[in-house]
C-alpha cells in the first residue's frame, strides 16, 4: 500500500505533444510515516501541494517546448511533478529536477516511464539548506514558488548559491503578492528583470492570467529568445 493516492492525466502542452501525468488524487492525501517532509520544513497542510497539476507548471512547461535550449545547464527548482523537465529533457536538453519534497523523485520517475523517457537527473533542493553537490545552472526555471512571505528571501539565496555568474531565471508567476520582494532580493543580486503579462488560456481553455518574470545577470552564453507567440503579450522592462 502507498499510503496515498494517485490520479492518471494525459496533459495538453502548448507546441508539443501530450504528457502522461501521475499525480496525487487530491489535497487531502498526507503521507509521511518517517518524519521526512517534517524533517524538509513541509507540514501536513503543504504535503500534497507537490503532487498537484497546477496551471502555472502547464505553461511554464508550454514555455519550455518554444525555447531554444541548446548549450543550457538548466535546473527547475521546486519542480513538484516536474512537468517543465518532462519537456526539456523530451527535447534533449540537459535538465535537472529538483525539489524539497521527499517523494518528488519516485513521482518524477513514475511519469518518466509514463512517457517512454529514459532517466532525468534529480537533486534534493531545500531552499535555506545547502547542497554544493547540486551544482551552478546558467538557466534556473520555475513556476508558483512565491505563496508564502518567506519564500523571496529563500528562494533568491538559493538562486545566487546554484547560478552561474552569468546567468538567465525564468518564473512563471500567478500574481503572487510576494513578487515585488522577490524583485528587489534579485536586483540586489544582480539580476535585471523583464516582466511578461501572461493572458493565454491553457490548452484545455481554463482561463489563465499570470506573468513570465525574467530576469538575466551578466551575458548567457545562449540567451534564450521570448517567443511573443506563447503569451500573446509585449515584454515590458522594469526598472
């Protein structure tokens, strides 16, 4: 017995072909008979949020299959089912998958074989917890890591601790109060900042509206290029 329960999802991804999904069946699955997740700073009421399809991995994963990823040492922090990677690693890119979460990895592995996809790199990344062995990306992604007050302050130390000096961070952000902070944290780290709005439904047609926050320090090696097609919507710099 698991101790907790699954759902199967065949997902839409904008410009690519459907995923296969395993994911928790709902918000009310807890499981943690080791003390693991307590142990990562993860209560009982955050436990499931790992395991859910939410909107904006759907289109930072949308975003993914547009990008040309050629040359990128690109990592996806707080990846939960780790969609985005899904994608990037189905086109060849060389991604890994992180989370603090301790059943990221078999959730990730599942939905790998799910898809016929050989085996993508893993790393336990706790933000406010060093890990050196996880290594410096010049392209960090992910999506609706802002929810809670403490999580700016985390999450930009955890960038400047695993990006390279010259360096691209992609967020897919659904207007998370805790944004501006966020930007101010990653300004002072060197960062300039592009805010796309995202206004675009997802591919089954449920309403989204969010931004791409993007924000580069230095000079990429292979700056990615925003393709106006996935959102529809100017880029606006923000000073």
């Amino acid at each position: 017995m698991l101790g907790y329960e699954v759902k199967f999802q065949t997902v839409g991804v904008a410009g690519g072909a459907e995923l296969k999904i395993r994911s928790l069946l709902d918000l009310l699955q807890f499981h943690d008979p080791l003390g693991e997740a307590e142990a990562a700073g993860i209560s009982s009421a955050t436990w499931p949020l790992f395991g859910q399809l939410w909107p904006s991995a759907q289109k930072l994963a949308g975003l993914m299959q547009t990008l040309d990823l050629r040359g990128r040492r690109i990592l996806e922090t707080g990846c939960g089912l780790g969609l985005a990677s899904l994608v990037i690693h189905r086109r060849g890119g060389d991604s890994t998958a992180s989370d603090c979460h301790p059943l990221a990895e078999t959730f990730l592995q599942a939905n790998l074989a799910l898809n016929d996809l050989p085996p993508l790199k893993y790393g336990t990344g706790i933000w406010g917890r060093a890990n050196p062995g996880l290594g410096e990306f010049d392209l960090i992604i992910a999506s609706d890591v802002l929810y809670e007050r403490s999580h700016p302050e985390q999450l930009s130390e955890f960038i400047q601790a695993h990006a390279a000096p010259a360096a691209e961070v992609l967020i897919i952000d659904p207007r998370r109060g805790n944004r501006s902070a966020f930007n101010r944290l990653m300004g002072e780290l060197g960062f300039g900042l592009t805010e796309t709005l995202i206004e675009t439904p997802l591919e089954d047609g449920t309403p989204y509206r969010g931004r791409l926050l993007r924000y580069l320090r230095g000079s990429p090696h292979a700056t990615i290029p925003i393709e106006q097609g996935v959102f529809n919507v100017p880029a606006h710099p923000t000073n």
